[in-house]
C-alpha cells in the first residue's frame, strides 16, 4: 500500500483535531506514490502539530486531513487557490 492511499491512524485522545476530506483541485498536483504528502502540505503553509496527519485517498480523488481548526483554515486556502505556492 502506498503512503498516498495508507488509512489514517486514530487521532489521540482529548485533541482538537478536525477529519475532512477536501476533493482535489485542479491547480494541485495528483501526488505520486513517493511524495511526502506532509511535507507537500507543508510547501504550501499547512502545519502539522503531533496527532495530526494527511492522506490521498486514489479512488476517490481526495486528501483526508486530519489537523487543528486554524490548520484547516490554512488549508482551506490552499484548497481554494488563496495559499502560498
């Protein structure tokens, strides 16, 4: 199984981490089995505290983010062009 199409782990216990699935853009690249998609989230000004984590899921054409609410503020930027590139 590749890390893009891995399943999440749980988040810990007593977090304030949100699950969303965000269907892929077209300005964001499909991730390849090797990309890191941390670090690619990362590139783009998402951060990524203990607990939280990304993942692509192929069949259905989406990143499953699992991350704070002000994290997935960022990440609603980047999802809707407005993040840093």
């Amino acid at each position: 199984m590749s890390p893009a199409t891995m399943p999440l782990p749980p988040p810990p216990p007593n977090t304030n981490m949100f699950l969303t699935p965000y269907k892929r853009p077209a300005h964001l690249p499909k991730p390849k089995p090797d990309v890191d998609l941390l670090d690619m989230m990362r590139h783009h000004g998402v951060d990524f505290p203990k607990g939280a984590s990304v993942s692509y899921n192929v069949d259905s054409d989406q990143y499953v983010i699992r991350n704070t609410k002000e994290q997935m503020k960022r990440m609603d930027a980047v999802i809707d062009g407005q993040g840093s590139f």
